[in-house]
C-alpha cells in the first residue's frame, strides 16, 4: 500500500451499519438511528424524468464537468436559493456532495499548507486533509456557543500557512447553523488571508427548521474564493443515485473538472436528467419531508432529555440529534457500542466526527416516529444494566 492509504480514514456511519445489519442477519432486531440518508422517497416526477431519460438513450458518457443543461440549471438554483450570480461554467456536477469536498482538497492543499476544518464535523473532512499531507487544524464547534465555533478562535487559527477553510452549516452531526453575525465576522477574519479559500458545505441546505438558509459565498467578495458544495442526496432524497455539485470560481471548475476526468469522467447523464427535474420541478416533496422532520426532531429530543444522564439541545437544521452524554458516566464509543450490542440501537459516538465530540452521541433521526420512539424505549429499558457492566470513566 502507499504510504497516504495509512492516514485515509474513514466514515463510521458505514461500519456501524454493517455491524448492524450482521447483528440483524443473527436475528436481533435493531433500530437504525445511524445512517444520515432521509427514508423517504424520492419525488415522482423525478424518478419517471429518470426512466424517460433511460428510454431516451441518456445512457453514453457525457462531458466531464456535466450535461450543459444540467450545469445550467444548478447555476439558475444556486443563484435562486442564495442571491448570487452564477454561470453555468461555475458549476461542475459530480457524483454525489462528497467527490466535491475530496476534489477541493485535492486540487488545494498539499505538505505544507494547513486546512481549518470543524471538529465535531463531517469525518471525511479531516480523512482528506491527512491524505493529501496537509496540517489539519480542527475549530472546535462548542455546545455552549449553539453548537458553532467562536469566530475568534477562528482568527487565532488563520495564518499565512492556511490554505483553505471549511465551513458547514447547517451542520452534519450537530445540527448547527452559522448565524448572519457569525458568517459576517468570518468574512472579516477572511480580509487579512486573501489566499485562504472557503469550502462551504451546504449539502443541508434546505433541512432548515428555522429562518432562511445563509451563503457565505453571497457577501461581497467571496463568491470569488468560495466552492459552494450542494446536491440531490439529502434535499431531494437521492443519496443512491450520487448526485452533486461544486459552485465554484472556473480555475477550481476546471481543476475540479480535470480530476473529474482522472477519476469517473463523467456523472452518471439519465441521473443529472432526473437532477434537472429535481431542481425545477415542483418543491412540496422537499417542503413535506422538512415538516416531517421537524416533528420527529421534537419526538427524538424530548425522548433524550428525558434519558437520565442525557441532554439535547434542539438542532436548528439536518436531521442529526448530538445528546452531551458525559453525566452518563461512558465515554461515547463505549456508549454507542454497548447501545447497539444491548438495547440493539444504533447510534454514533461523538468521536467519529473527531476528537472534539468524545462525550456526545450522534442520533441520525431519519426514521419513522415509531422506530425512533422504540428505539428510544429500548434505551431508557437498558441503561441501568449498562451502568454495571461498563467501566465508569476515569477522568
Ligand atoms: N457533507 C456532509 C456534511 C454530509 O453529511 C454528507 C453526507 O452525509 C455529504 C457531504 C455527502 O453527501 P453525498 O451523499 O451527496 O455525497
């Protein structure tokens, strides 16, 4: 193996779901509060624009970048839902939000340069950021700041060595979103470091339970330094179909386009067709799933605030709950794993979105209401033998 395949991590979300499902095929019953994919789905008009484009022969390669119309019509989206003006040239459809973050890095950072990354966040953040030999430097996301960062400390972590910045809101896993304040005062910090570039991760867009979703890429100068991540897996229940995109400057769109050729040439062309229906088609399926979510928000919540030793502050976006477990006594992959082995829920320990997230579980509440209030049940039945037959933590 080459050296770099020893500093790629990985995505928990995947493993614990293949223990979960091993555990299912031994016949244990196991409630799925893991995986971040919506269970819904996707809209109908989408999944017939996909059939038709089948039928009509959008089966062969397609340019690397995406299908013209595809790239027009994210750039007519991305200018819609964020008031900025973008041309098609600065979109590149990929297969899926994630090829995006791992082109970014790819194309920015390598030894020598630093990456700012949020600690709890998204793990494939931090995996790429080593795999490319870059510094990572992790911004804590503080439960006592709404779950944001504090945009000082981010002034104190931006130096010359800063290559890029990666921002998410709202975020994956504690529901965080950065506030119009908070944005404006990064911005701020971001004068003094014109070469740092911003890698906005707003694949959670549209689950947004309060006020309007913010850009950073919509305050005066950054469109220019900005790559917009979005896409299809989350808003429009698609994360099979690996649908996505990148809004970005055209010197990242080309680079990003090159890489595309290197590595899948092309996405997939009857999925960008289904994409553009997405996208133009009528939005009551996204509206509908997003009042569904909120409802089992508030069940999820109330249900871990009433586990003793747990408490949840309510996400403002996404679909993930992130109880503070540390009254527990468990340090949170003891937590997680005993949750899965004894009450047969599955759930993530904070630590797999980095070091910041030891004493938080992570709730994926892309379930039924049912599932979520059985599984929470199924808590609350084995939390007191768990306490004697797990080591108190030490510290
Ligand atoms: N960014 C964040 C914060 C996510 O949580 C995810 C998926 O869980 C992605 C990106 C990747 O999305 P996709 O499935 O479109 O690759």
């Amino acid at each position: 193996m080459a050296e770099a395949m020893s500093r790629l991590g990985t995505e928990t979300a995947f493993e614990v779901l293949a223990r979960a499902r091993a555990l299912e095929a031994q016949g244990r019953k196991v409630v799925h509060l893991e995986i971040g994919e919506p269970d819904f789905d996707t809209p109908r008009h989408v999944r017939e624009a996909a059939c038709r484009a089948i039928d009509e022969g959008w089966t062969h390669y397609g340019p690397s970048p995406g299908l013209p119309e595809a790239r027009k019509a994210v750039a007519e989206y991305v200018a819609k839902t964020r008031s900025i003006a973008v041309d098609p040239e600065e979109v590149v459809v990929m297969p899926g939000g994630k090829p995006v973050i791992f082109f970014s890095i790819l194309a920015l950072a390598q030894p020598g340069d630093e990456v700012i990354y949020p600690d709890p966040g998204f793990p494939i953040y931090e995996s790429m950021i080593r795999f490319v030999g870059a510094k990572p430097v992790p911004i804590r996301i503080r439960e006592e700041n709404g779950f944001n960062f504090d945009p000082k400390e981010l002034s104190t972590l931006l130096s010359a060595k800063t290559r890029l910045l990666i921002l998410n809101s709202p975020a994956n896993p504690t529901g965080g979103v950065l506030t119009k304040d908070m944005i404006e005062d990064v911005v701020k910090s971001l004068r003094r470091f014109p070469e740092v570039t911003v890698l906005s991760d707003e694949i959670y867009s549209r689950i947004l339970y309060e006020g309007e979703h913010h850009s950073i890429a919509a305050w005066p100068g950054m469109k220019e330094r900005c790559i917009i991540l979005d896409g299809f897996s989350k808003t429009y229940a698609m994360t099979g179909w690996r649908l996505g995109y990148a809004g970005a400057p055209r010197p990242l769109t080309a680079a990003m386009s090159r890489l595309a050729t290197n590595c899948h040439s092309c996405p997939a062309s009857f999925t960008q067709i289904a994409g553009i229906a997405a996208l133009r088609g009528p939005q009551d399926g996204v509206d509908s799933m997003v009042a569904e979510f909120r409802k089992r928000r508030d069940v999820i919540v109330k249900g871990l605030n009433d586990l003793p030793g747990f408490s949840c502050k309510t996400p403002v976006g996404a679909f993930y709950a992130f109880p503070n477990i540390r009254e527990t006594g468990f340090k949170s992959k003891e937590l997680a794993d005993a949750l899965l082995d004894k009450a047969g829920v599955a759930c993530l320990a904070g630590t797999a979105f980095g070091a910041a997230g030891e004493g938080y579980l992570r709730f994926s509440y892309a379930n039924s209401i049912s599932q979520i209030e059985s599984g929470l049940a199924a808590i609350r039945e084995a939390l007191p033998s768990l306490s004697k037959g797990i080591p108190a933590r030490s510290s």
